[in-house]
C-alpha cells in the first residue's frame, strides 16, 4: 500500500462476527483480501463468531503469518440459542465440539476458581492449540468483574503472559477498575470502547499502557467530536499520531474493506 494517514500497525481487524454473522466463505473472502492490502493483525476470542472465530483464523494462519489478540473470560449464557448457533453454522465436528466446550467455560465465569492463574494457565493450553498456526501477541482478561481485579490476580498474569511470550492485556473493564490499571499497571494494553476511552481521554495519553480502541462503528452515534457523515475518515485523521494507540475495526464484508482502505488513502 502507499502513504496512509495512520501506520497499518495500528490497525487491528475484530473477528467477532466471524463464523456466526459472517460464513466461513466469506470471512475467508474478506481475510484474504485485507492480508493482500497489508493487514496481518486479528482480534479474536474463544467465542467469537459463535464459537468459531479461532478456527477461521487458524486455518488462514496455515497459509498467511497473522497476529492474533485472543482472550479469556467473557460470560455467555450456556442456552439452547447459542447451541443452534453454533448448529446453523457447522463446519466440522472438531470446531463444533469446541465451540460447545468454550460456551459451557465461560458459564462458570462467576465461581472463584475461574480466575485463578491455574485455570488461566490450562485455558490458554487450549487456546494456543487451537490457534497454533498463528502468533499470539496480546492475551486479555475479558470482561473481570471489579472484585477479581486484584494486585494478586494482575501480577500473577502478567507474570504469566511473560513466561509465554505474550502481552498481558485486560479488556472490558469498569471505570474504577481502569483507573487501577491505568496508575498501576503500565505493562498492560486495555481494550476499551471509544466511550470510554473519550471519557479517560488525559488519563491515557499521559500513561505509558498501550490502548486498542473497539466498538467504534457500533457506538457512532454516541459520538459527539466525530463528523457523523465522515465518521471512518474522522476516526482515523484523529488517531493517526497516536504511536501507543490501535484501532479495532470490526470487518465483515468486502465493501467495508474497501470503506477502511479507501479511508486510509491520502
């Protein structure tokens, strides 16, 4: 690609709809045709896109060296509606089995033990085996509710992430639980909605943690400093000096692809 207003690297492409709103046919359409443009960084988690945004990234990783962020948390409810999801969207036994497994894993966010480094520990065991054809780069805690987010619990995982090489993330967490991290914790990237990164704003330019910003199409018009009518243009003009600061755009279909790319160019 030619001059851009904002690093590639700085670009992040969120997976959540991939394999459940998006096919597998067209998630892999629109994969192959942002890794031509440039784009090798993926957001992702075990359930995504019903279960089975791993395993679209795994099989793009056999081919093409990607980045993946992944986590571990975020609750779902273990229903019969997520289980004909994953059922509509069968791609074959070994993905639909963990799909399952990851949905009745995160039911029990709420007991003690889920949180423990242990369990972390034998989650990610999982997770690096499923995506084992990808480089993961940033692991976050999806989603901890404020009373687990402890000295304890933070310097434990951060440890953790060290010893497997990867970067100690937290995602999806309270105001307070921010603030802790934002003073505390400088080796951290938070992910955070560009609400609440509109709302901490001072905070984060003057700490040293890494931010990747999602849900931003999803809360545009929560948005006052944006032009509503230029909004992906205004997005990326603003950030595009940020050095510690990514963007996660969630992309589904080739003309949003061809919207993020066009915004790119001078």
């Amino acid at each position: 690609m030619s001059s851009t207003k904002i690093p590639l690297n700085n670009i992040i492409i969120g997976t959540s709809s991939w394999g459940s709103k998006s096919s597998y046919k067209n998630s892999f359409a629109v994969s192959k045709f942002l890794i031509e443009k440039g784009f090798n960084q993926f957001d992702s988690a075990p359930n995504y896109g019903s279960g089975y945004s791993h395993n679209i990234l795994n099989i793009i990783g056999e081919k093409q060296k990607i980045l993946v962020n992944t986590k571990f948390g975020q609750r779902m409810n273990f229903n019969l509606y997520e289980i004909l999801k994953r059922i509509y969207r069968f791609n074959n036994f070994k993905s639909f089995i963990n799909s399952n497994y990851n949905l009745y894993n995160s039911s029990k966010q709420n007991e003690k033990k889920y949180w423990q480094i242990s369990n972390i520990s034998n989650n990610y065991v999982r997770i690096k085996k499923h995506l084992n054809n990808c480089n993961i780069k940033v692991f976050y805690l999806h989603s901890p509710k404020s009373e687990v987010i402890n000295k304890n619990l933070l310097d434990e995982f951060e440890k953790f992430c060290f010893l497997n090489n990867l970067k100690p993330g937290i995602a999806n967490i309270d105001n307070d639980s921010l603030k802790k991290i934002l003073f505390n914790y400088k080796n951290y990237t938070i992910q955070m909605s560009l609400c609440q990164y509109n709302d901490f704003e001072k905070q984060i330019i003057e700490s040293d943690n890494d931010v990747h910003i999602n849900s931003i199409f999803k809360l545009k018009y929560e948005q006052d400093k944006f032009d509503k009518n230029k909004y992906l243009e205004a997005i990326i003009e603003y950030f595009k000096n940020f050095k510690k600061i990514k963007l996660v755009f969630g992309i589904n279909s080739i003309s949003r692809c061809n919207d993020l790319i066009n915004n790119l160019k001078y």
